[in-house]
C-alpha cells in the first residue's frame, strides 16, 4: 500500500505564495513520487510541474517562473513552491507518484487565490 499526502493549501490573494508538500508513505520501495496536478472546478485535471525520469524538471506554460517543484531530503517528499499566485491558480492540487507501471495519487489539497 501506497500513501500520498497533499498538505500546504488555503486560501490567499492574489500575489501571494503558498508551498505544497507531498509526503509518500507505505510500501514506497520503488516508488517515485513524480508531481503535481491540479483540477480546477468542471474542468480536466492538468500537470503543474513534474520530475521526468531524466531527473529534470517538466512545468505547465501557465505556472512557469512562479513555480518551482523540489524534493526533500528524503525522496519521498516532493514540494511545490508557489508565488505571484492568481485566480486562475484557484484548484484542488494533487501529487502523483508512480511504482512499477502504477499510478498513485493523493487526495489533494484546496488553493484557492481571491481576487
């Protein structure tokens, strides 16, 4: 068993910052905790900012130079620095981790940025 836990949500205005964490915990041997993506209310869920299996790094148009992925000391963490936030930020955000073929996500966790 696999556990990905999203933490670091909230509300904030517009220009502020939050940090998201992704701690994986279970059976993690193998696991590779990816990243982030989020869904916005009535639409798809989206990539925000990944690690690629080269080890660099993979970020949406919309979040470049605001955003930055970052791992912990322990690679079962994965962070997600925020800034200049805006509206369009506003979404459930998920952390995604992968192990032998299989998918693993955690429940996410609430930003939501005020005008």
């Amino acid at each position: 068993q696999v556990q990905l836990v999203e933490s670091g949500g909230g509300l904030v205005q517009a220009g502020g910052s939050l940090r998201l964490s992704c701690t994986a915990s279970g059976s993690i041997f193998g696991l590779n905790v990816m990243g982030w993506y989020r869904q916005a209310p009535g639409k798809q869920r989206d990539l925000v900012a990944v690690f690629t299996s080269g080890g660099s790094t993979n970020y949406a148009d919309s979040v470049k130079g605001r955003f930055t992925i970052s791992r912990g000391n322990a690679k079962n963490t994965v962070y997600l620095q925020m800034n200049s936030l805006k509206p369009e930020d506003t979404a459930v955000y998920y952390c995604k981790g992968l192990k032998f073929g299989r998918e693993y996500w955690g429940k996410g966790t609430l930003v939501t940025v005020s005008s």
